[in-house]
C-alpha cells in the first residue's frame, strides 16, 4: 500500500493508486535523472530496438523505478516550469499492472504553483522532511482535476 493511495479491496490483489507522467522521451529521461532516480526510469510507451526520443515516455510512482514521491514530484515540476507537454494520469493496479486510469486535467492555483516551484528548484529535501506537505499535494491534484475518460 502506498501511504499517497488507498487500498481497494476484492478477489483481486490490493490495489493501490498509481500516479503516472507520460511526457517526451529524451525530456522525461533527462528530468528523471536530475531528480536522482536512474537513467532507464522513464519507460517509453512502445518499445522498439531504438526508440524515438521524442516518442512519449512514462514515469509511474510508485514503481521500482520510482519508489519516493518526492522524485516523481521533482519530476513533474520540472516538467510544469520548462513549460513541457505533459500528461497527468491517476491509476489504479497491483505491482504496476494497471487496472484503470484516468486523465487528470488539475487547475494549478497559487498554492500549488508555489509547491512546484519549490520542488523544481531542487528544495525537494525540504519536502521530504514534510510528509503531510506531500501528501497534501497529492491531494490538491487528484481533487482539482477535471476527469476525463481515456479512449
């Protein structure tokens, strides 16, 4: 269980809620490494034998790829203040199999710009310390999205 998601209970394993950016390849990549994670953490969307680096990639926490929510926050600050295309997913899956997901269209408002701000400015530490901060976050995300189906 992820202490950001909430647990669904069934026949299936617990799910857990995934938070996914899917953005260009060669920029999620080099974001993802300036946020300390390694350099294969953006997976590209469709694999071939040499990818396209402007094919779109995703970054998912929690993944083994990405296990602190910090990371991926870094990742997706960056990512808003370069002013880069990107897309905002809340998920649902066990293990980073995906059962559903939903596009998230947030309103940033000023509070929020301010959190991305800081995180994109490598204060990302200061966050850390802040798991209510985070988690708030999160939050502010999920509930000023507007929900729109994925086709």
């Amino acid at each position: 269980m992820s202490e950001y998601g909430l647990i669904a209970f069934g026949k299936q394993p617990m799910e857990e809620y995934l938070w996914i950016i899917e953005a260009p390849l060669e920029i999620l990549d080099r974001f993802c490494r300036i946020a300390g994670l390694e350099r294969d953490s953006a997976i590209p969307l469709v694999f071939t034998l040499k990818p396209d680096r402007f094919a779109d990639a995703r970054l998912t926490y929690p993944s083994a790829k990405c296990t602190r929510p910090e990371a991926w926050l870094h990742v997706m600050a960056l990512l808003y203040v370069h002013h880069v295309s990107f897309r905002l997913y809340q998920a649902t899956g066990h293990q980073e199999a995906i059962t559903s997901i939903t596009l998230l269209r947030p309103s940033i408002d000023k509070e929020l710009e301010d959190l991305l701000g800081l995180a994109a400015r490598g204060k990302i530490a200061q966050l850390r310390g802040y798991t209510k901060l985070l988690q708030r976050v999160f939050k502010r995300l999920q509930d000023a999205a507007i929900i729109e189906p994925e086709y």
